[in-house]
C-alpha cells in the first residue's frame, strides 16, 4: 500500500534524497542564461547575415522538439508555419523556406539527416546544437548557421531559437533574461528549504497525493505545459494523471461519483483514487478560454472535486510558460518524495 507523507516535504534528511533533481531544477535560469551568452556571438552574426536573405516563404520547425516552437510561433509568425517532428522535410521544402531545428543533445541521427536533406534542397537552415555534435557537423553550409548550446536542456535551447527567431522578426519576443528571471522566481517560491505552508509546489503535491490529476491549461501554451506536467507527475508517481483539451477532460469529471459527507477517506484505495482539476493560467485573456474553464471548474463543484490552480501573468508568454512548467515539476518532484511503500 502507499500513503503520503507529508513531513518528508520538511524534513531534512528526507529532501537530501532528492538534493540532486531539485537543484537541476533551480538551476533552470542560470542554463537559459549560459546558452543565451554563449549563443550571443554566434546570434549576432546569424542575424546579420538574415538581413541579406528575403523573408522566407515558410518557416519549417524540424526534429522531435519542434512542437514546442509550434506552440509560440503559430499564432505569431507572418509567414505559413509548419512543425514536423518526423525525421524528413515535407516534400516542398525547398530553397524559398527557412528550416529550424532545436537539437539539445545533437546526437540524433534522424535530425542529423533532416539537417542535411535540408542543406541539399538549397534551404535556409538554422540549427541550435551543441558544437561538434553529430547534427553540427550536418549543419555546416552555405546557407547555414549554428547556434551554440552545451546545457542539453531542451528550454534553454528553445528560448535561444526563439530569441533568434524574434530578431530576424519571425517570431514574438522572447526575451532569455526575462525567461530565466520567472524560472528564479519559481526556483525561490519552491525552493526546499521553504515550509510548505508558503510554498505552492509542496502544497500541490499534498493536493496530488490522494488523487488523480487532471491537468488543463487554457492557452496553447498553457496547454502544452499542461501535457508535459502530467508527463511529469506519472513518472513520479506511476498516477494516471491526464491533460487535454475541455472535450476530453469533461466526460471525466462528469462522470465522477458526487462526494459524500459520510464517505470514509481511509477506505478509497489505489485503484478508486478520485481526480483533482489542476487549472494552469497564464493570463491568457479569451473569452474562450474562459468560457472553457468555467465549464470544467462547474463541473468539478457538482462533484465535488477539488480544483487547484497554477497562475503566471508576468513577463512574456514564453517565461509564463517555463514558469507553469517549472512549478508544476517541482509538485511533480515532491509528490514522488512523500509517496511512501507501507
């Protein structure tokens, strides 16, 4: 049987355990800045040489991380944009498009090759890798420019992209300082060392410990970090939390047994865990959005399920979003220290 105790979230000796994830964790700004400087040279001649080149007719995002530059993008950018995640270009890719690849670790053979199919078609290629990678060396070209990374954390790597993307004026700001400001402030509101009756990823964690998490966000952004923190706490927890859209999430809670007061809460078991609604705002002002989060938060009062809330309305919509993220993984990280095998 496992139960949750919530004193290991204080407890010193329990949280040296995991000492080792919670400071990666903290260290999410400083990587956003190191890539960002250590880019900054590289950027500036990449930019430089853009303003010889037309505006490209498409922008293709390529490569397994390209969803989350699809996500900031789409709505902005003033040419079609396309992400392809698959390991080869659409058929017409060719000599009018820019190709942008994010490749963290750079050494992935399927977006190596799509680097060089991109390269042979004559394309713009603009790739943030780490220098001397395997997807470096099928980046040298003509047309060509590499944007060094060494952190291998794929939000430092992406916020460096989108800088660049946000330069040559093909994207919205994305500002590395102001990103990796809102992830230190997550950093000092979930820090370890503080109680858990101030810290809003400990109290998340405790909300999470006797249910399953259905996790929404409203915005294109919020949703994707939506899905990568329910990813986040299944691997923690082995829960079946969910995240998706209104359409998906609503049948559930519909169809969750109304709380009773004479309930005894020591009689649920493992396999009958009831769902908490974790709602993740950023700010996002839409009268659909809205509309959306009114129905599922009703929903979840008919039944009375609990509804926790994530909130982030500062700095621009890629800092709320690793902002969103980044607590959600540190609830992710604690509810996997006070969850105890009996």
């Amino acid at each position: 049987m496992t139960w949750f105790d919530e004193s290991r979230l204080d407890d010193e000796s329990a949280l040296e355990r995991i000492d080792l994830r919670l400071r990666t964790l903290a260290e999410s700004g400083s990587r956003v800045r190191r890539e960002a400087g250590d880019a900054a040279s590289a950027m500036a001649d990449a930019v430089e040489r853009a303003r010889d080149l037309p505006r490209p007719r498409a922008v293709i995002a390529a490569g397994p991380d390209s969803r989350l530059l699809r996500a900031v993008l789409e709505p902005w950018c003033p040419v079609p944009f396309v992400a392809w995640p698959g390991h080869a270009l659409p058929g017409w890719a060719g000599s009018l498009d820019l190709v942008a690849v994010l490749a963290p670790d750079g050494g992935d053979p399927g977006t190596a090759s799509a680097v060089a199919e991109a390269l042979r078609r004559g394309c713009q290629v603009v790739v943030a890798c780490p220098p001397g990678s395997m997807v470096a060396e099928h980046a040298e070209g003509r047309w060509s420019a590499i944007l060094p990374t060494t952190t291998r954390d794929p939000l430092a790597t992406a916020v460096v992209m989108l800088s660049y993307l946000e330069q040559v004026r093909l994207g919205p700001s994305a500002d590395p300082g102001t990103v990796a400001d809102a992830l230190d402030q997550v950093a000092l509101a979930c820090a370890p060392r503080r109680d858990l009756a101030v810290n809003p990823a400990k109290t998340l964690a405790i909300a999470l410990a006797d249910s399953n998490p259905l996790v929404w966000g409203g915005s294109v952004l919020a949703a994707r970090a939506a899905r990568r923190v329910a990813e986040s706490v299944r691997r923690s927890s082995g829960r079946a939390a969910i995240a998706g859209e209104v359409d998906q999430l609503l049948p559930v809670l519909e169809a969750t047994r109304p709380r009773d007061v004479f309930d005894d809460p020591f009689a649920e078991t493992s396999g009958d865990l009831r769902p908490v609604l974790v709602v993740l705002d950023d700010g996002v002002d839409d009268p659909l959005v809205h509309e959306q989060r009114q129905q599922l938060e009703s929903a979840a009062a008919e039944r009375g399920v609990r509804v926790e809330t994530l909130t982030c309305e500062e700095g621009d919509e890629v800092a709320r979003y690793a902002s969103l993220l980044l607590s959600g993984t540190y609830a992710a990280e604690y509810l996997r220290l006070g969850l105890v095998d009996d």
